[in-house]
C-alpha cells in the first residue's frame, strides 16, 4: 500500500478520507488495495481510516486485534457495538466526506462493497458517503507499460491459439473427424497449459448455430453439438501468463464452415465489426482532442451502430469491459445498457470492445478488442483484429 498516493489521490477527488471496512473476507478490494491478506480469518468488523492528511488510524476488535498490524497507522481496540460506534464516530471527527467501497443505487456493482447497513451507520453519524469507484479505478485498474508487455505476450499466445483452433475444426472436417463444441474447447485449454497461460479455470466459449445465441454459452460433454459443414462458428477465449500480476487478453472471433456463408451471417459480422471501429475511433479522437471520455460514451458510439442497422434489440449486453489480472478488471465498463458507467476512462486502462448480434436459436455474431491506453494518452489495440469470417 502506497499510503502517500492515495492521499494525494483524496486531495484531487476533494473528500476528506478513505474508510475501509470488512467482515468475513467480503471486500476483495480493500485487502487487494491494503495489501493484506485475504485468505485469513475474519470474524469480527475491522476498519482502517486513510484521511487526507496525517496518520492512519486502525479499528479493530479485541479478539482479533493482530488483524492490521501490517498496516501502518494508530490502532484502537474495541469490544462491544456500542464502543465500535463511539470509537468510529472520534475516528472520524469532524471531517465531512466519507469515501467507501460502495455505489449509489449500486449503478457499478463491482466497487459495491460494503452492505447497506453499514453505510446506513456511517450516514447515521451525519457523514456523507461517497463512492470509491474513480480510486479503486486508480489504484486496482491502471496497468503500466511493464504489465502491458504480459497483455501483449498473452496475446500472442491467445491470437495464435485462436488460429490453431479453427484451422483444427478445419482438419478434422476435411479428414472426416467428428469434433464437439466441446473437443475444440478442451483443444484449447491444453494449448494454454502448454503456452504457460492460464484463463483461472473460467474455459472459453466455443459455440456453432444458436449455441453462442446466449453470449456466455460454455459447451460441457453433455451440451455440445457435434461441429458440420455449413456451421456458423463463434469463439470466444481469454488467459494470462501464468505469473502473478499479468494481464489477461481477451477476444471473439467468428467463423464459418465452408466457402459461403449465409447473407444474415456475414451482415450482422459486418454490423457488429463495424460498431466495434466505431467506437474504437471514438475513444482515438477523444484523446487526440484532449477531451474527457467517459464509458457510457463509447458504449452509445458502439450501440448506434447496431441500432442504425435494425438490430439494437439483439445486442443484449454492454459494449466492454475493464480488463486486468481477472479477466472482468474494477476500471470503467464500456456501458450505458446494464449500467451507466460514469467513471473516465484514463490512462492506464486496459478494456475490450465487443458488440455482440444474437439470434436465439439460429446464430450469433460477436467481434472483440483489447484497447489500452498508455500512460502517455494513446489509445493502441494489442493483436489483430478480425475483419472477414474465417473461412474454415
């Protein structure tokens, strides 16, 4: 933990500290940030206040009063509720504005941590509580350019793993093999072993016909159909260097078994590659211009397309999201459709762009980019990006 930081980070977003709470290892984020350890027991309330300026201070019970040693700051000790209160209450003092790990109406449940009773509590004491979402953004989500060569050399790996799967769904249909849905995942997940990455056990998406229809279709030995010519082929695939702090990569990419697919197929790829260029180019010009660029922005970029081209009731998820050492990163979500995600995107994030066309029980199209921005303000995409349909 940075302490130093992140009160410069509270001086720039004007509150006037940083409260972290926790119980029974419900808050991933605080120990992440704090640099603690998760994995121990938690089974009374702790507390560590960061105030804009001067000490940190540690509120911790009697029975587990070890629980913050690591952590720099005054440690106070409390038995009953009734002093938990007191003592947070003098913690506080007469500051004003509290940040926690909470959203308002949880629009971004990911930094919605701390339960509403809790907040009630802080609130009770005449605070105002603000949301972390911009800092853990700060302190969780921005990637220098040392993690960005592990995106990069991951998606090396993932790119050619992408092209040795649909040139093997191609073997074996020209060798007249029968190969699953199923048979080209686990394909997959044994290249990664064998490239060193690791997707933490979450397998990719390989879907043909209506499968991929539900964009988080997974095939199981009993759910997968058997891959044909004349198929309609999605494939979806993330990982990471199998090191601690790399950064996933993570793409889609759509192909088709034979030489001429279907005219609602390669339109609604047509669609959906060129609403993903679209917002790509918006995020560019952005920043080119030097103006604020939020997620919900790109997601409108990305949706107006779909939208212009009939099909904006098929695209049934947002736009992006975050990416960092978990595949689904805490910085800003490319979204206004299950969320309005309000946070700026900043340099030093990493997020995909991936509109998606579903048809149940027919086909799908998805295509799907990594975008990063570097530290100096450009916004690069790592790895090719799909243009045609694979012809397998």
């Amino acid at each position: 933990m940075d302490l130093q930081a992140i009160q410069r980070a509270l001086r720039e977003q004007k509150v006037d500290g940083w409260l972290f709470y926790d119980f029974h290892n419900r808050d991933p984020i605080a120990y992440r940030i704090l640099g603690l350890d998760s994995g121990k027991l938690t089974s009374r309330r702790w507390y560590y206040f960061i105030p804009v300026e001067g000490e940190a201070i540690k509120l911790v019970h009697g029975v587990e009063k070890t629980k913050l040693d690591k952590l720099p700051g005054e440690k106070i000790i409390y038995s009953s509720w009734k002093q938990m209160h007191e003592k947070l209450k003098n913690i506080l003092g007469d500051r004003t504005r509290i940040v926690m790990n909470y959203s308002p109406l949880n629009n971004i449940p990911s930094v919605s941590m701390v339960d509403g009773g809790t907040v009630e509590l802080i609130k009770s004491f005449d605070y105002e509580v603000v949301s972390s979402a911009d800092l853990v953004q700060q302190f969780e989500a921005i990637i220098d350019e040392e993690k960005y060569q592990t995106h990069t050399v991951a998606g090396e790996k993932v790119q050619r793993t992408k092209d040795e799967a649909f040139a093997e769904i191609g073997n074996a249909i020209r060798e007249g093999r029968e190969v699953t849905e199923y048979d080209i995942q686990q394909f997959i997940v044994r290249r990664f072993r064998e490239e060193e990455l690791t997707n933490d056990g979450d397998h990719p998406i390989v879907g043909v016909k209506g499968h991929p229809a539900d964009p988080h279709f997974e095939p199981t030995p009993e759910d997968t159909y058997i891959i044909k010519k004349g198929d309609t082929v999605l494939i979806d695939l993330w990982a990471r260097l199998n090191k601690p702090g790399a950064i996933y990569y993570d793409i889609t990419w759509c192909g088709y078994v034979g030489d001429n697919p279907p005219g609602k197929y390669v339109e609604i790829f047509t669609v959906v590659r060129d609403a993903r260029d679209a917002a790509k180019r918006y995020v560019q010009d952005k920043f080119a211009r030097g103006e604020t660029c939020y997620g919900w922005e790109v997601d409108d970029a990305c949706r107006n397309v779909v939208k212009a081209a009939g099909y904006g009731d098929y695209f049934v998820h947002r736009t992006g999201h975050s990416i960092g050492t978990e595949v689904h990163g805490n910085g800003a979500n490319i979204d206004n459709l299950e969320t309005k995600d309000e946070r700026k995107l900043v340099p030093g994030v990493c997020f995909s762009i991936e509109p998606g066309i579903y048809f149940e029980g027919e086909m799908a199209a998805r295509s799907e980019i990594n975008v990063y921005i570097t530290l100096e303000g450009r916004v690069v995409v790592s790895g090719a990006e799909q243009e045609e349909l694979v012809l397998i």
